[in-house]
C-alpha cells in the first residue's frame, strides 16, 4: 500500500482534530483543554468554578476499554481466513459502527438504570459518545482501505 491511505486516514484525523478543538491545530494551546464544572465564564474561559483541571485534548478521547469492546466486535465478527478482502472491509466497517452503537446502548442503560451520580453519569455518558466516535471512526478507516482496493482492483480490470 502507496502513502495514498496514510495520506488521507491523517487528513481526516487532522479535520477531526480541527473540529474537536474548534481551533487551529498549529496554536500549542490547543493540546490543553479544561475540564470541571464552570460557574462562571469570560469568553471561552472560566474564571470561577469547582474540579477545574487543565487535561490533555487527548485524555477524555481514549478510553481502552471502549476501544477493546469496539475493536474486539468488529474483529472476531468480521475477520475469518480466506474470502475477499475488500468484502471482509466493508462488513467490518458496518460492524464497528454497530459496536459503537452497542457500545453507546450499554452506556445509556448505565445511565438510565445505576443510582444518579454526577461523577457516574459523566463516566457513562463518556462511554455512550466515545463508542459511537470509535466505531464511526474504525469504520471510516476500514471503508477508505476498502474504497481504495476497489479502485485499484476497478484499474487493473479496465487496463486489461
């Protein structure tokens, strides 16, 4: 495989990180953000509030169990030897978004039926929305691996 999929599996990420950050990527701040709960703001900063911590813009994104819940469905239900490829791809890319979904519908049910807890229900609601960001973005990997074997596969019929 050329750089034509790390090419563009970065250039998503960095529209993805533009867009998480909601600034530009190139500004060294941009790799803090803060967390806690703000009672009182000016502009985009809180000057007065309880738990406030500077984190890394990475920390509240990865989550390992997430990520092996996610990762772990769509591999033991989409990988099996022999078969085609790009078919193995795109039925993983379906499925990553279904483990998201799964993984979102476990948190949700964490939420709705635990005893409420402000600590607990921004656990859970972080897993609700980092399994579906995950198995979004397994997903979109996958398809752009499949979408570029397809066209190459598609060249090679033409040049033939």
């Amino acid at each position: 495989m050329s750089l034509i999929i790390p090419t563009r599996i970065f250039l998503i990420l960095l529209l993805i990180l533009i867009a998480y950050t909601g600034g530009n990527p190139f500004d060294i701040e941009w790799t803090k953000i803060t967390g806690g709960i703000c009672e009182e703001f000016s502009g985009a900063k809180c000057l007065k509030g309880t738990g406030i911590r500077e984190v890394n813009v990475f920390e509240p994104m990865f989550n390992i169990t997430t990520l092996i819940f996610v990762w772990g469905i769509t591999i033991f239900g989409a990988w099996f030897k022999g078969g085609n490829l790009i078919a193995k791809l795109e039925r993983g890319s379906h499925l990553s978004k279904d483990a998201g979904e799964l993984a979102g519908a476990l948190g949700a049910i964490m939420v709705f039926t635990l005893p409420f807890n402000e600590a607990f229900i921004s656990k859970a609601f972080g897993v609700v929305f980092l399994g579906y960001f995950w198995g979004h973005l397994t997903g979109i990997i996958l398809i752009i691996i499949a979408n570029y074997l397809k066209t190459k596969e598609e060249t090679l019929l033409v040049n033939q």
